[in-house]
C-alpha cells in the first residue's frame, strides 16, 4: 500500500493552499475554538456555521441563531457566549445549529476552503480523529492556528500528538521538518502535558483575563468520538 | 538592570518588520548562507555585498567582483563558486569584498533590512555573537531563513542554541513561544547535534545533490569570533 504524505503547518501564514488540494486538512486551535467545537458535537449540536466577519455573525444573531463570538478571549455584545468549550452545554447546544465565530479559528476554516477536505482536531477527539484518517487513505497536512498567525506552543504540541500516532501507524511519510519537529516537541510535552502547556504564551493570556478555567480540559484526550467535517460551507459530525 | 526582550521568528513569511525597528535581528541560514558568510570573514574577507536578485549579481561579476551565487544549491554560471562555506578560502577571499546571492538568505537581509541592526549567525560564530549581543544592551530577534518560507529545523536548533545561551545571560525575558520551542529542540539536539540534524529536510536535499560534505562544519562551534554586520547596506565584520 503506498503511504501517504503527513505534513504540518504552524501558522496560516505559512498556509500554501496550492499545496493542499488533495490533502485532508486538519484545523488545530486547541485553547479554544477547535476543542469548542469538538465539545459542541460531543454535547449533540447538528452543525456549526464558521463565520469569519463580526458582522456577518451579528447579522445571524438577528436572525434567531444561536451565536458564539468572541475577539480575543472576550465576548462580542450581541453573542450568547464566547468559544469557552464549558457554553456549549447539552442544555444549551442540542439538536442545534451554532454560528462560530472567533479571533483566529473560523477565519482559517475559510482559508482551508481548496482543500480535498477540512476537518477540526483537538486533544478531545484525537484517538477517533486519527483512526478515522487512517480510514480515509489520503495525505494529511495538520494546520496549526497559532496565534495572530504566529507559531503557538499548544497547537504545536497537538499537531505532534496526532503527527505521532499516524506516523506509528506506518501509513505515512514524512519529509516535513514542522511534523518532525512537533513530534520532538510532543515528545518533551506528553509526561506531563499541563506542565507543559504552562509556558505558552496563550495560557498566561487567558489566565490574565480569567478564561484559563477550560484548559485542563482542552488537554483531555478522546473526550468525544465526533469528527467535525466540514461540508457546504457548514461543519457537521461525521461520526 | 531592565531585561531585554528575546524573541524568535521561525520564517521570513512570519516576520513583522514594524515590531523590530529597535531590535538587532540575527538572521540565522546555518546550510549553508550564514555559515559560508561568517566563514568569509573569518578567513580574512573585508566586506559582503548581499544581492537578493541574480540578474544584480551578473551584474556585479561583469563589473570585476568576486560572486558568490548559487540557487536550490547549484551555483550560477558566471559565479566564482557557490554557498559552500569550504569556497570561501584564505586564498580566494583574504582582503576581498565578495557579491554574495543564494537562494534564501540574502533575500532575508532586505527584509530585517529596517531593524535596529542586522547581523548573521551560525555555530561557527555562536560564543562570539551571544557575548556580543549582551553588550549590546538591545531587543533581540532570532530570524530564521527556513526553507523556501518554510519552518527548519537546523535554523530552529541553532536559535535555540543562541536563545539558551542568552537567557542563562538572565539579561533578557521571552513571551514568545518560540523561543521556548527552540530551545526545547535545542535541549534533545545538543547530545547529538549531526546526528539529530539528519533528519533536517535540508540535509537530505544536500546530500541528494553531493552538497552535503560542509554540515559537519556548519555545525561547529566557536569556529571564528568575526561578527558579519550590516552597515549601509553591506556585511562587515564587527569584531
């Protein structure tokens, strides 16, 4: 069986879509938007609209939807919650569609759009995640969001853990120095992730404004079998 | 004494030259352009002028200058050699000024070209440079060249190298993820620096083109104590 090629982008700056067009494209954004919309799943949302522009999420606010937006960690006025994955509770997500919109993670779902398919990865679905591209049989570039298109560390480490468990799988090649390196890097974070996660710059950011309580629980692995795939414009669960 | 800030950037495409105007920015090519530039100096050279484009460097070797040209690692037709670091003799450059145009690094240079103050690095340098930049008393960025834009390892590892030296300094601070990736690689290479440097890309692209005999130098440190910094457009040695 030929392997596929495993590749890694650290900033969507660094995002050559050309690229990438037959590649399945993994949108990584650990605190918070990918592990929010991984929750939103896990808690029965049927769908979630990414919408880049503030006023395009406003317009559907108006509209009667359900909206989630925030500009850096903090909540947009007209919203019903921000991208903490503790809003998206079953009480309040099920049997529902979500407009998400958010300071790095929906704007690059957008820039993914050329891509043969883009999915959301986080450490909470990252067991089913990485068996269902396994069963899928293509190459798989895992998109960093960084932060203000900067390399961040907590994407990074993420990146390195699915990088891991596909590489071990020996159905993929790598010749990529960012999927090397984030392994190495997995590799130094994984006996005690927190611990880890400590030194990012985004920790101390939200810790600043109070929004660190999620980020134990961004850290959980296979909190949820749900693959947010997504399809028309729309993310839905494949699973 | 107030701290100053470190920071690293992982490729020219993620560089925001408006942040830097009052940093030095060391911009870090280790295979092969730094390395062959502080190689230069160190064997005698009087000054590099660094040309982004090739039709330039013609240009220059039509008007008598020494020129070093070189793209994807293979050296122009009208150039005396390439980036090799083992071209830049005694013999050939002592009390010369060398036209200098490779594929990633001189381009770089135009780029930091509004810093503060614009010098190379490598590990044949390293001891020199990072005492040097502690006197300085400044703002430092770590510029990597990458690859084509893209994040590499052996420039990571060597800023990583620099970035733990200066902050053992306990004269500077960082906020900035990744500085503490770099240094983190920095950490599982040193044991081994040639041999964790074989899975760099870039190695396997020298080698596949039989350029691959000057690693083992590159990776040498404390080779010269010559600091190549820019002055009015051209590289001259501080030190």
């Amino acid at each position: 069986m030929t392997k596929r090629k495993l590749e890694t982008c650290f900033s969507p700056a660094l995002y050559e879509a050309e690229g990438h067009t037959n590649s399945i494209v993994v949108i990584i954004d650990i605190l918070r938007a990918s592990s929010a919309i991984c929750t939103a799943f896990a808690n029965g949302a049927v769908s979630i609209i990414p919408v880049p522009e503030v006023a395009e999420a406003r317009d559907y606010k108006s509209k009667g939807y359900l909206v989630a937006a925030e500009r850096n960690g903090f909540v947009l006025d007209f919203a019903d919650f921000g991208n903490s994955p503790f809003n998206f509770t079953k009480e309040k997500v099920s049997g529902k569609t979500i407009v998400f919109s958010t300071t790095n993670g929906t704007g690059i779902i957008k820039l993914a759009s050329s891509a043969f398919m883009t999915v959301i990865g986080s450490f909470l679905n990252i067991g089913a995640l990485t068996k269902w591209l396994i069963k899928q049989d293509k190459d798989v570039l895992l998109l960093c969001a960084g932060w203000k298109k900067r390399f961040n560390i907590e994407d990074t480490v993420c990146a390195g853990a699915i990088a891991d468990i596909l590489m071990r799988s020996n159905r993929y090649t790598t010749n990529c120095d960012s999927t090397s390196a984030s392994i190495d890097l997995w590799s130094l974070a994984s006996p005690d992730l927190p611990g880890y996660i400590e030194k990012a710059a985004q920790r101390t950011r939200l810790r600043d404004k109070n929004l660190d309580d999620c980020i134990k629980f961004c850290l959980t692995p296979d909190f949820t079998d749900k693959i947010p795939v997504m399809k028309n414009g729309v993310l839905v669960a494949d699973i």
